[in-house]
C-alpha cells in the first residue's frame, strides 16, 4: 500500500525538518518489507480565502485530487480518535490488508479540516488534545509510521 502525507503549508529548512525527513527516510527503508511504501510528502500552499471556511473548502478541494478511487484517507485531526501506537499499527496493517492500494494521511491548515472530509474519512486520528505546531506534528507522524512499520514487522524499536 502507498502512504502519501498532504500537508498544508510549506516546511523550512531547520531542525524540526531534519528530523521529520529522517524518520520518513526510516519509514521509507523499512515499509516495503511489510507492504508499505511511501510516496513522499506533497505540500500545497495555505489558502488564501478571507474566512476560514472558506480556506478549509479550498485546502480540501486541492486534497480530493489526490484521492483515486481504493485511497484509504486518514485526517490528523483534533477531533479524532486518540491511538496507541501499537492501535495506529493496527490499523494501518488493517488498511492494507483489506486490499487497500493507497493511504493519504493529511495535516491540515491552521484553519482544520473542511467537514466534507471529515465526512469522508476512513479514519481521524488526533495527537492528543494539546495543539501541535504543524513542524512537529510532522515530526510525530513520520516517528508514529517508522514505528508502525516497527510494529508491524516485529522489530524490538517498540517496547511496550
């Protein structure tokens, strides 16, 4: 199954992207022993509408290109269920072994997510209740799918 992050808004060079990219190279090297590939990060622009409604419908429109016809779709979302990460594994392994060909994992915009994709999703899954800074939230979910793929395979990376 191919895993595809969409991410609102653009991440600069620093430390927080260094150490996103490194867990998504993690991610990457180790996910096609288990059935997972991952497609890489695509970013769009934040929207430029005047009312936050307005921006979500437009961040949304942009992701539903992305959405072919068996895409698995998952929100980060703060409204979303609260997972272990032996439960996001689970999942995952769940998608992709009901015949699922893709996954898109979306980060929204600052504004969240447009209902009409919260309506659709297979699944919204929240990091908690605080509110992340979208550099670490990236951060968690390349960490969060390095050790999904951990999980899934067996590796000791995870000790619960």
């Amino acid at each position: 199954m191919k895993i595809t992050v969409h991410a609102v808004g653009r991440m600069k060079a620093g430390p927080e992207k260094q150490l996103a990219d490194r867990y998504f190279e993690r991610f990457a090297k180790s996910g096609q022993a288990v059935g997972l590939e991952f497609s890489g990060v695509v970013e769009i622009l934040e929207g430029r509408a005047q009312t936050a409604n307005e921006r979500r419908r437009e961040e949304g429109q942009k992701l539903q290109t992305q959405l072919q016809p068996g895409t698995a779709l998952m929100l980060l979302d703060e409204r979303g269920k609260n997972f272990s990460s032996e439960d996001f594994a689970g999942r995952i392994g769940l998608l992709r072994d009901g015949s699922r060909k893709a996954l898109v994992i979306a980060i929204g915009g600052a504004d969240g997510h447009d209902q009409s994709l919260r309506d659709q999703a297979d699944l919204m899954v929240s990091f908690g209740a605080l509110t992340w800074p979208h550099q670490l939230v990236r951060v968690m979910l390349g960490e969060q799918l390095y050790r999904a793929v951990t999980i899934l395979s067996g590796h000791p990376y995870h000790r619960s």
